[in-house]
C-alpha cells in the first residue's frame, strides 16, 4: 500500500520540533501537525538547562541521562543557530542556587550532599562572594552554591528557529488538531479536524500534555501498559527592564522560607520568573496566590525588580506521567512512536531524547540506543521502578 510520509508527527512543542529536526537532516520524508490555537507549554516555559538545580524533582538514577542531555547542548545549539541563521541566546553564565535564611541554608546544604552522592559537585559561596559576582541580590540572605552546569537558552526562540529549519528543509506544518489515528495493511492513516488525511508508515504522538488516550483510546493504552499522562499546572512571569537597573547576570534559583523558584535574565531584556507547580485540571489561568508569591520571593532576592514592568502573566500545563519519567520510544504497535511527559524538564531533554528517538526510527531500531529502560514507553503504568 502507498504512503504519503515515512512520518507524521503529532504536536509541535519542543518534543514535536526536536524530533522533526532530527529526522529531516536524516532525509526522512515527514509532515508535523501543530495546531497554533492549541496549548504549547513549549511557549511558556523558562528555557532552563538545570540537571543540577531541578535534581529534587528526580530520581537518583535519572541523572546520567539529564547530564547526557545537557552535553548534548553544547553541540545542539551552536548547529541550531547555523541551521537557521538565528540567535537562540544559549547563555552559559551559570546558576546561583540562593538560600535566604539560615533554615533554607540547611536546605540547601542537603541538597549539596544528595548532588555530590550523584558525583555533581557545586561550589558553596558565602553572601560577600555571591554579591562580588552578582550585585543584585539583596544584602541580607544566607548563603549560595554555585553551578555551572545548569545554563539556559530563550525557549521561545528555540521553537521558532526549529519552524524555520524544518521548513527549510521542506516539512509540511499543518495547522491543525489531529481528530484520529487508523492502522491498516501497514500504514497508518491520520485525520485531522478539517477530515484531512494523510498515510505514513509510522506516527509519533508528541502531544505535550494531552490525554494519550484521546488518540490512542483507553484500551489500547492499558493493554499495551503505557502509563498516563497529566498535565501539572506552573504559573510563570515575563518581566522587562524600565530603569537602569538591566537584571541579574546568572540565573537565580532561589529557596525562600522552603519554597524554590527562580528567576532567568536573558541578554535581550527579558527576565522570566517562575514558576508555580499545582496538580489542576486543564484549562485553568493564573492564580491570584501563585502570581503574588512569585512577587514575593523573587524581590526578595533581588529588590530591584519591584522597578520592573510586569509584561506577561502564563499558566502552562507541564506533561508528566506517575513516575516522573518521559515516555520516549516505541509502543508495541507497529509504527507508531511516543514522544512527550518530559514534565519540568523538556526543553534540557528533549533535544537529546529527540535524537535518540530519530535514531530508532531511521535504523529501525526496536529499542533507543540509550536509557531505554528509563523512558520507553511500555512499562507498568503508575509504577515507581
Ligand atoms: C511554567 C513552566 C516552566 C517551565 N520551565 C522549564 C524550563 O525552564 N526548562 C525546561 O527544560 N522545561 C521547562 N518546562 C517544561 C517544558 O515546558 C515541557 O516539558 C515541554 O515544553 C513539553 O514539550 P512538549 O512538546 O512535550 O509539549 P507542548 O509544548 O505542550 O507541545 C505539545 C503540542 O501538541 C499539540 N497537540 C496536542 N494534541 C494534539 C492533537 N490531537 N493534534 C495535533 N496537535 C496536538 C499541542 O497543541 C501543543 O502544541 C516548563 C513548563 C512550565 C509549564
């Protein structure tokens, strides 16, 4: 039987781009389907590449593939740029892991030991140390480490020089939501909401937050004991400049009387704060209290950026399974691939993950070159291995 496309992705966030990147360098014929009315927590996120400073939200031994993906950025990005002829601002100036008080300092200091344990080691700053390299922070907190692993680059630029690449290279993007998947004779056949089809040998669900089993219906998820994914709520800021005051200089992940969250100053102007994590149903706006403590803690550290203007207020929904883990790779279906549930982590992940994936597909691999155990697909739902 004929076929239009060796590939159809579904979903264009960052896991969707990554991927069609990967495969169309390899001359893979392929079309992406991304809806522009759709959610894209791919928009709204921070854009940092933190193994080091998000180690609290994994588990232990996840930290040989966040360390991989990370590395995989110093290669990835610069290619990028060349790729599209345009700046994705990697900034590799490095993190501030800051404690405010003496409590939040033990805290911190747990966290220290549980990274050396991991073999990743930080550099502890007292308060005069961490102001001699980054004046804005306010005079009285407790103390810091330093890390300078954990880097960051603008999401929203990432996404738009991944556009132009692979339409360069003559991808089709399709703006609109795929309505249903059908396999037979060996190709499957993909409709969209405008009754559209198209046929490809083999699909990839690459739908971010997006209940699989809307695509993939609840029996055939539970037969094939692919876990489920949520989305799990994060409020998050764009604040600009208006003074002299320009922002700090490294990214600034902050523990503020137990709570963390962080504030990301891009060389353009731009400075992100962030970012609430609440388990919500879909469809919610930012909350009054998430929005307000944010606020808070960020000028606590740093006080000048109460002089900043508040130019964006986002809710995104980031893609997560029960254990915390991607689910990347094949299902047990013939020709028909997963790529997304990289939660807090897509943007460090996903290019690497993408890869790894691109791979399998173009050697018609059955099983991702690395870490698959970790994130392939089929494994008990709800489980904590
Ligand atoms: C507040 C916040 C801050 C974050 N900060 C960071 C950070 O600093 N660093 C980091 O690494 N990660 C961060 N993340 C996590 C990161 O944003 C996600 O892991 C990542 O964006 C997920 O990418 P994705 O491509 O899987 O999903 P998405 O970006 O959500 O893309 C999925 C796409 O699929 C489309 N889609 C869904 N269903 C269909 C369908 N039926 N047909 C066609 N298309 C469909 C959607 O419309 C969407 O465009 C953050 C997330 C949030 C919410």
């Amino acid at each position: 039987m004929k076929y239009d496309y060796d590939v159809v992705i579904v979903g264009g966030g960052i896991a969707g781009l990554t991927l069609a990147d990967q495969l169309s360098r390899r001359q893979i014929s392929l079309t992406l389907y991304q809806p522009h009315s759709g959610p894209r927590s791919s928009d709204v996120a921070a854009g940092m590449l933190a193994p080091s400073s998000e180690i609290t939200f994994f588990a232990p031994d996840e930290a040989a593939v966040f360390l991989e993906a990370r590395n995989y950025w110093d290669d990835f990005a610069p290619r990028l740029e060349r790729d599209a002829g345009a700046k994705i601002y990697f900034d590799k100036t490095g993190t501030l892991l800051i404690a405010a008080t003496p409590g939040d300092l033990q805290d911190l200091k747990r966290t220290h030991d549980f990274l050396r344990g991991l073999g990743i080691e930080l550099e502890p700053l007292t308060l005069a140390q961490t102001r001699a390299i980054e004046p804005s922070i306010a005079p009285r907190l407790a103390g810091a480490l330093r890390s300078e692993i954990d880097v960051q680059v603008d999401n929203r630029s990432v996404l738009v020089a991944l556009d132009s690449v692979i339409r360069d290279r003559g991808v089709t993007v399709r703006d609109a939501q795929v309505t249903s998947l059908s396999f037979h004779d060996h190709v499957w056949t993909v409709t969209d909401e405008l009754t559209t089809t198209v046929t490809a040998r083999k699909v990839v669900v690459a739908t971010g937050a997006a209940d699989l089993s809307l695509l993939l219906g609840e029996a055939t998820l539970s037969r094939l004991e692919i876990p489920k994914v949520r989305g799990v709520k994060g409020d998050i800021l764009r604040l600009k400049p208006i003074t002299g005051f320009e922002g700090p200089l490294h990214v600034l992940r902050s523990i503020v009387e137990g709570r963390w969250s962080y504030i990301v100053p891009r060389s353009h102007g731009e400075i992100v704060v962030g970012a609430s994590m609440e388990e919500r149903p879909p469809g919610q706006g930012p909350r009054v209290g998430a929005v307000f403590e944010l606020l808070r803690d960020s000028t606590t550290i740093v006080p000048e950026l109460r002089e900043t203007e508040l130019c964006e207020v986002r809710t995104g929904y980031r893609p997560a399974t029960a254990d915390a883990r991607p689910l990347v790779g094949a299902t047990g279906v013939e020709g028909l691939y997963i790529n997304t549930a990289h939660f807090r982590h897509g943007f460090l992940l996903a290019p690497y993950t993408s890869y790894l994936l691109a791979e399998m597909i173009a050697e018609e691999r059955g099983a991702l070159s690395a870490f698959d155990d970790m994130v392939k697909p089929q494994r008990r739902p709800n489980t904590v291995s």
